[in-house]
C-alpha cells in the first residue's frame, strides 16, 4: 500500500507532528510506503513527490508549519487555459504515475471539500482537520486550535499590566473569519470583559454601558477581545472600529492590538502534539480497513472518523447555548 501525503491552506502548528504520526504508523506498523506531496493540491498536479522515511519523521513532534509546504490550490474551480487540461484529470495522472493507493489531505474547510469532491471521482481520500479557527465541521477540536489559544491568551494577559497601569480599554483582535472560538476560549481564558464573535451580533451602545458600568465599580480598564470576522460597517477593520466607538461612547482613552500570524506560527501545544499523532495513526488505520472518503474527527474524548461527504461545505460555529457562553453571561462578561 502506498499512501500520499499532503497539507493544504493555512499553516498551523501540528501540522508537522500529523505528517509524523502518518508516517511512523504507516511505516512501522503497517509496513506501507508513504510519499509527501509539496505545495498541496498544486504539488499533485505538478508531480512534486518524493519518498517519506523514518529520517524525514525526525524533529517534526515540535516544529512548526509544515515540512510539505502548502497552497490554497483548489483544483476543481477551473481548466487550464494553456492547455485545456482539467486539474483534476492530472491529479489523477500523477496519482496513477506514482501508484499511490490512498491520498491523505491534511486541511481546513476547504480542503475537506475539495477531498470529497475527489473522492467523488474515484480517489481514494482520508481528510485530517487541521485548522486554528476549530471551525471544521464534525470534529469537538482540530490540532492548532489549542496552540492558538494559548498564544492568544498568553497575549492577553500581559495587555492586562499595561491597560491596568494606564486605565485604558484595550481592544486585541483574534483570528476567525466565520467562527468566534478563537476569541470565545482565549478572551474567557484570559479575562476578557468584553468578546466579540461573528455569529453573536453587538450593539456598540451596550459595549459603552459595559464598560462604563465597570468604571463606577471600580475597574477603570476593560479588556475587549474581538474576532476578525464580526461585521463591521463598509468592512472597516474590526480593532480599529471597536476601539474608536468605544472612545467615542465612553471618552476612555482605548488602544487596540492586531495579533495577525502570530497566533499561527511556532511549536504546538502538547495537547496539539499528541492530538496530531493520535489522528494522523488514525487515518492510517482507516486506510489499513479500506475505509476511504472519510475524515478522522475527535468526538468527546474518542477519535473516530465520519464521511466526507457529512463535513464538506459546513462550518462549526459558536452558538450561544454554549458553556462557555452561559457561564460567562453569569459572571457579566459581555458578548455584545
């Protein structure tokens, strides 16, 4: 049996120990060869293949981004004008080329859709969600959404001292184009008064309120998290509008933080360590049962799978009935 490798969208930390957990328990324990595909879905049309061993395997558990490299290729959103060729019809060619008998795609969102779409056309396809926005649909966690948050939070933290030393509202922006955990689990983390998320609507008057209120207790700072996906008036940027309503509202002096790439790059989390392994031995065991089309997926504290076909064009959202939503709410924390 051989099995391709490859990694696609955004990187994240994890990404590298997954590839190690592939191809350990594929090579040690299944006896399988296994390839890495470069520059994700591109590097499938490109044929830029070559053989993974146990040396390729060493350093990866801690290392950030990913060894393979990655693309945003999507390869069944147009032809090749040049040459009139299909992309997928050269995935296939390489696939067949290279004899490889099973594609694992490491991705988010769009690349659990672009997997189903070839398994649709006949290749054999194990998905592994890899994403810091845990917005993939059907799993409880991705690896590198704990590496975030711990970044995220830790970044908090420390805006603490300084908003508390100056009395100030300070306003940090998170990743998260569609979904707010990022935002929800690294503002309650770190103490957010203030958290902002893309499916909770705000209204900027109740944010003043809020942060008045905390004055006439006696908490002259507030820590506003916010994600990058909540809607904003004629697309202004999340931080900067927040902050400047807010300076508007209540006349308090606010700054606001952009964490950007920070919150994707370094060494992952052990939680994200050994999540990374467990699935990536996973997906091998799938392909060992020929249990194709199917994406590896922690459900409450057991690692299963489900079909492609079930993940693919969702996203897993915040809803308010969630705990940490409730709890929050009751000890007046304010979500807009």
């Amino acid at each position: 049996m051989k099995i391709g490798i490859l990694t696609s969208g955004g990187d994240c930390p994890g990404i590298n120990a997954t590839i190690r957990g592939v191809c350990k328990c594929a090579l040690n324990h299944y006896g399988m060869e296994v390839y890495g595909i470069h520059n994700g879905f591109r590097g499938l049309m490109d044929g830029h293949i070559n053989p993974l061993t146990e040396d390729s395997t060493s350093g990866l558990l801690t290392m950030g981004g990913t060894i393979l490299g990655t693309s945003r290729e999507k390869p069944f959103k147009k032809t090749l004008a040049t040459t009139g060729n299909s992309k997928p019809s050269m995935i296939m060619k390489t696939l067949e080329e290279y004899g490889i008998d099973c594609l694992v795609c490491i991705g988010g969102n769009g690349t659990q859709k672009t997997a189903a779409k070839l398994m649709e056309v006949g290749v054999n396809v194990i998905s592994i969600p890899k994403t810091i926005d845990n917005d993939v649909w059907g799993t409880d966690f991705s690896f590198g959404f704990d590496s975030a948050v711990s970044i995220a939070a830790d970044a908090i933290d420390r805006l603490h001292s300084t908003a508390s030393s100056h009395q100030r509202v300070m306003v940090i922006e998170v990743m998260g184009h569609k979904a707010g955990w990022l935002a929800l689990y690294s503002g309650m983390a770190g103490g957010g008064d203030i958290i902002l998320m893309p499916e909770i609507p705000f209204n900027i008057h109740r944010i003043g309120d809020t942060i008045i209120s905390r004055l006439k207790k006696g908490k002259p700072y507030s820590i506003v998290v916010v994600a990058e996906g909540i809607n904003t008036p004629d697309g202004k940027k999340p931080a900067q509008y927040i902050a400047e309503e807010i300076e508007y509202e209540t006349g308090f002096e606010t700054r606001e933080t952009v964490l950007g790439y920070i919150q994707r790059g370094g060494s992952p989390t052990a939680f994200d360590r050994n999540l990374a392994t467990i699935m990536g031995g996973h997906a091998v065991e799938l392909i060992s049962n020929g249990e194709f089309g199917r994406m590896v997926a922690l459900q409450g504290n057991k690692i299963s799978s489900i079909p492609l076909s079930e993940t693919a064009g969702k996203t897993r959202l915040v809803t308010e009935d969630h705990e940490l939503v409730i709890q929050g709410r009751r000890m007046g924390i304010c979500f807009g």
